[in-house]
C-alpha cells in the first residue's frame, strides 16, 4: 500500500492498540512512517532491534530478595512511570528464532515474565522481505499471527511531495519524474542500488560537493552503477537555470520545454523555488501554459 494509505490505518490501529507489522524493502520508509505518526499525537518511541538481542535480554537478570529469586527487568523497556508511547520493534524477522519466540508474550499478552507493558503503549513492528537479499530468519506462525501485517509499497507522486518538502535537488525530483521505476531498484550484486533513502542520499552528496559533474565519481556507490550513469546523463542534458531564469521574467511569451525531461526539471526547479515571490508569480502563469499533469504539480506553489 501507498505511504498515505499506510499511515491512515496505522493511526486507525494506533487508536484501537493492534499490533502492526509493516514489511517492506530496504530504505522505503517503514521506520520514518512510524516515527511521524508518533510525533504528530506527541508520542515517545522506543526503539528495539530484535536482532541485537539475545533471548534471554527480555526477561532481564534475577536477584534475590527474601530468598527468592526475582527477575529485574532491562531498562530499555517502558515503566509505568514513562509518558505512553510507542514499542517499536525493527527488524523483528533479522532476529532468530529463540530472540523471536521471547517476543511472543510480549507482543500478545503485553508481558514477559514478571514484567508487564504499561497501559498506553502501542507495539508495531518491522522488517524485510526475503526476497529484499536482507539478513531474515523465516518468522514462526506463531509469532506472524499476532500482528496485523501491512506491506509498503513506494509510490512516485507521493515521493516527489514528501521530497519537495525535504528541499531534495530538483535535479533529483525531476529525474524520478522521468524515471519512476528508478525510486526503488532491483537489488544487484553490488552494494548500492536506489531506493527512495539513496535517492536523497546522492540530493545531499550533490549539494555538498558542487553538483553532479563533481559528484560523479561517488554517486554509483549510493544508487549502483546504472541509475548514476543514467541520473549523470539526464544531468547534462537538462535545462540549466538559466534559461529557467528566464521562463521566470518573462512566464508569458519565454518558450517552455518541449520534451518530457525539460518540462520535469522546470516543474521541479519551480517548486523548489516557489518561496521566492518572482517564482510563485511566474507559476501562477505558467499553470495556464504547461500540460495539465505537469500543471498539477506546480499549481500549491503559484500565488
């Protein structure tokens, strides 16, 4: 399912307190999404990797008192005296299996042991898929059947809203436009491929080394050889700013791109611009002179 649609029945579970679990290639968002939502309703988040655990971590250590041994649990785990929250558990099936089946009470019954999760608190879960190439543990029935499980799919416009707000190079925005099936690769032998965290990963290394004539040398090793070759080459022939500069004095009478990658970058460049009052005039024009699915996306920046 889209980001969007993720979200609103995350918040949906939020409130009755299912349990959620998100699967979902690498870099897409799974972590970022359940963040967000606790942000907004003001929510702390604890964050626990299954896989750095060891299956006795749960139920804490013994200590005697009154002869008897009594388990103290760790302190990574929410008191009754924590503000409620969130109980995230990341790459829950990176875990193995003794590590998997110590969550079993813990996931189902609020509990392990003596220790109890504090009323409040929401547990959602996330991990990757086998065929992500990730580092899994096939997960027991008996642990998969205490989640509702949600699979997050990315999605391109949604993408390039969420980028344009981040402040992601236009050049990046716009080449997503023309390449979509570029937002989340294939993972190849190699160590790098795309996905929508690379993505913004090479927006950053291109602003901090000068651009991507600059950059070139370093961008396969952030989305793999063949979307930086293919990114580079959409670079060079783009439309360069200043003829963008001069669509924005004269929105009127300026010619616009004709090809699809000039109008992408143009749209892009604008929307990233549109704080500028100059831009956001010109757009106001320009959405009666560009193709209406181009026109779209730049329509929230023109005043």
């Amino acid at each position: 399912m889209k980001p969007s649609r993720l979200t609103t029945v995350l918040q949906s579970l939020l409130s009755q307190r299912w349990p959620a679990f998100i699967w979902g290639p690498p870099g897409i968002g799974k972590s970022s999404i359940v963040r967000q939502i606790a942000s907004d309703r003001g929510l702390p988040v604890v964050d626990l990797r299954a896989s750095l655990l060891d299956p006795t971590d749960l139920r804490g250590i013994p200590a005697i008192e009154g002869g008897r041994a009594v388990w103290c649990p760790p302190s990574f785990l929410p008191t009754a005296q924590d503000t409620p929250g969130v109980l995230f558990l990341d790459e829950i099936n990176a875990a193995p299996p003794l590590v998997q089946a110590s969550l079993y009470q813990l996931v189902l019954d609020r509990r392990v042991g003596e220790y109890e999760l504090p009323p409040g608190w929401w547990i959602v879960a996330a991990g990757n898929r086998q065929q992500d190439r990730a580092v899994t543990f096939r997960m027991s029935s008996a642990l998969s059947n205490r989640f509702v499980h949600l699979e997050l799919e990315p999605d391109v416009d949604e993408w390039r809203a969420w980028a344009l707000s981040k402040r992601i190079n236009p050049l990046v925005l716009s080449f997503i436009g023309v390449r979509p099936a570029l937002l989340l690769g294939e993972v190849g032998e190699g160590s790098a491929y795309p996905t929508p965290r690379t993505w913004e990963m090479l927006s950053d290394v291109v602003q901090a080394l000068g651009g991507p004539k600059e950059a070139a040398d370093v961008l396969p090793g952030i989305v793999g050889q063949g979307a930086a070759v293919e990114f580079q080459a959409y670079a060079k022939r783009a439309i360069n700013e200043k003829a963008i500069r001069k669509v924005v004095d004269q929105p009127h009478s300026a010619d616009l791109p004709q090809d699809l990658d000039g109008i992408y970058m143009l749209t892009s460049w604008l929307a990233f611009h549109a704080g500028e009052e100059s831009v956001s005039k010109a757009s106001a024009v320009l959405l009666q002179r560009l193709p209406p699915e181009f026109a779209t996306f730049l329509k929230p920046t023109a005043t």
